[in-house]
C-alpha cells in the first residue's frame, strides 16, 4: 500500500497516523532515515535506551565513590566559595 505525502514550503513531511502505527512509533519517538540508492530513502523507529543505561555514565575507574559525608563536604565547601 502506498501512502502519498505532501512537502512543505520548509521541506517538511508530516506521516499520517497509519504509517506511524506501522512503524510502531509514537509521539516523542525518533525515527532514523537512511538514504539509499536511487532517490529512496528507509525509516526505521530509532530504538529506544532504558533510563539504566545513563547510570554509571560519569564513573572513573580511578575515582572511588565519596561518603554522605564527604559529599556534605564538599557541598559545603562549595557554598562558602573555598572549592
């Protein structure tokens, strides 16, 4: 089934609710568009990462992880202006 698409003056393209259905997508989602031969172009949902994959994302293996109390510290020390 073909679905017809209209470009906008900003060369823009808004896909009806179908394709996005089709595609499994759904508002906030990205998609990925690879260009290929020929003129076409593929859309494919751009997977989506679980929150868990940012935890551990500033680790050091050098830095060992600091005390509430260390961290009061430091937090302290910040606010007084004596980093």
């Amino acid at each position: 089934m073909a679905i017809s698409l209209t470009v906008t003056a900003k060369g823009q393209i808004t896909l009806q609710k179908e394709a996005l259905n089709h595609l499994g997508v759904r508002p906030g989602d990205q998609l990925s568009v690879d260009l290929l031969n020929n003129g076409r172009i593929q859309l494919r949902p751009k997977p989506v990462e679980p929150a868990s994959t940012v935890f551990g994302l500033l680790k050091h293996a050098s830095t060992r992880p600091l005390s509430s109390e260390e961290i009061n510290e430091a937090t302290a020390a910040g606010w007084a202006g004596e980093e």
